[in-house]
C-alpha cells in the first residue's frame, strides 16, 4: 500500500459517491448510488452511438458514466421528474469533465417524448419495478420505486417515441420483473437483442437481468456474470466490468 492512500480514502466525500473520473453527489436523491446503475452505465452498448437519453436519471449516476465511454462528439440527454434529484444531477454533470455534452431536463418524460424532435442511438433506463403501495416510509423513494409514476408499457411507449430504427433501448430490473418487462416488449414489436443475466454469487440464480431491445430484429446476445465468487470475494468478470469505474481499496 502506498504512503498516499491513507488520506486519499479520509479525502473522499461521505455525500456521495467517488468514481475514478467523477464524483456523484446524492444525498438530495431518493435513489442512491447502487449495483444496477452501475451495471447498466457500464455495460449498455455504446458502440456508434451518437445520441444518448437516460430515463429517469436521477442523481445523473447512468448518464456520467456513459459520457465516459462516449467520444466527445457523443451528446447525452438526461429526463428526471423529481426536481431535487434533477437539481442535484445538473450540479453533477457541471462538476464533471463531461459538463459540455450532457444536459438534465427536469421533466416528464411523458411530455419530453411528446416535444422531443431528437431520435436516440442509445435509451437507458433504471425503471421504478414496485406497484403502487409499496411504502418506504419516503414519499420521495416511494415514488422513485413505484411503477405508478411511470409504468412499463408507458416506459416503453416513450422509448418507442425517441428510438432510432437501429437504436437499442435497456433497461436493468430484478429478474422477476425483467421477464414481464420481455413479454410485454415482445408483444408491444420490441426485439430482445441484449439478454445480461446478473447473479449476486457465483452458482446462484440471477436476481438481475440488464435487457436491450430494438426496433429492428437480430440476434440475441446472451451474457451472464457473478458479482461474487463464492467466497465472497469480487469475481474477475465483474472487476474487469467495473475497472474503468470503481475505486477498489
């Protein structure tokens, strides 16, 4: 270990979250920091995108990772309802290195994809997967979780608004209600061409599943990956997914 780490780790901000490149801020979100931002952010297919929408974005978590995958010219576009969590995204993407090219919209995305005249290469989305009622004991988290201020066929409607022909829309969601979000993509003239099964432990069953659907039929690429080996120690697939992000101590 090297003499600096010590106070490089009494450095780093306990509002938040510090990645390698850029820090996010969330103390004012009702959605923190979590695996399956970082998961979507790190994974989603950014190859020839052009322009990018993240649904819902809140701390601005998805789309700042996804600038630093992107080329300059790549711009990014990120919708959030709830304004303290807009608020606090905007005053991330203008704290990172990435300020020029993302713009937060506080907005329905409901209305967004009704004005948009933008078409996007690339859609992702950390949906709400709760029904309604299910109580945190936060209006603001409960909203933030709950399919009742954005459902999954109208998620997909507006993603079908905004979506190039070749565009990939994705989404992460529990497996559960990633296998319901495939039927109805599917009958709604959706194509699964990203199927990223996520386990918590190696030799266990996934308990995420990150989607890609299209416009266009192809193939289905089917991937799987363990956060965990199973003793307990990060796994090589993920430490390989997440290097350019984390900072491991």
């Amino acid at each position: 270990m090297s003499q600096d780490q010590p106070q490089a780790r009494a450095m780093l901000r306990k509002d938040g979250f510090t990645f390698k490149q850029f820090f996010v801020a969330h103390d004012r979100c009702a959605m923190k920091v979590g695996t399956d931002g970082v998961l979507i952010g790190a994974w989603a297919p950014v190859a020839d995108t052009r322009r990018i929408l993240d649904i819902g974005c809140g701390s601005g978590l998805i789309a700042l990772m996804l600038a630093q995958r992107t080329p300059e010219h790549v711009t990014l576009d990120a919708v959030e309802l709830e304004e303290s969590a807009a608020c606090q995204a905007d005053e991330n993407v203008r704290a990172s290195p990435w300020a020029d090219r993302i713009t937060v919209h506080h907005q329905d995305v409901v209305s967004w994809s009704e004005e948009c005249e933008k078409r996007y290469s690339l859609i992702v989305s950390n949906p709400p997967f709760f029904a309604p009622g299910t109580t945190t004991g936060s209006v603001e988290r409960d909203n933030a979780r709950s399919t009742g201020t954005l459902d999954h066929p109208t998620l997909l409607r507006c993603a079908a608004q905004l979506i190039e022909e070749e565009g990939i829309f994705c989404v992460v969601l529990p497996e559960e209600a990633g296998e319901q979000l495939i039927s109805l993509a599917l009958a709604e003239g959706w194509h699964l061409r990203y199927r990223f099964d996520v386990a918590a432990y190696a030799q266990r069953p996934p308990n995420r599943l990150v989607l890609g659907f299209s416009p266009t039929a192809g193939e289905t690429l089917l991937e799987r990956l363990a956060i965990r080996d199973e003793d307990k120690s990060y796994s090589a697939d993920w430490l390989s997914l997440v290097k350019d992000f984390y900072l491991f101590r």
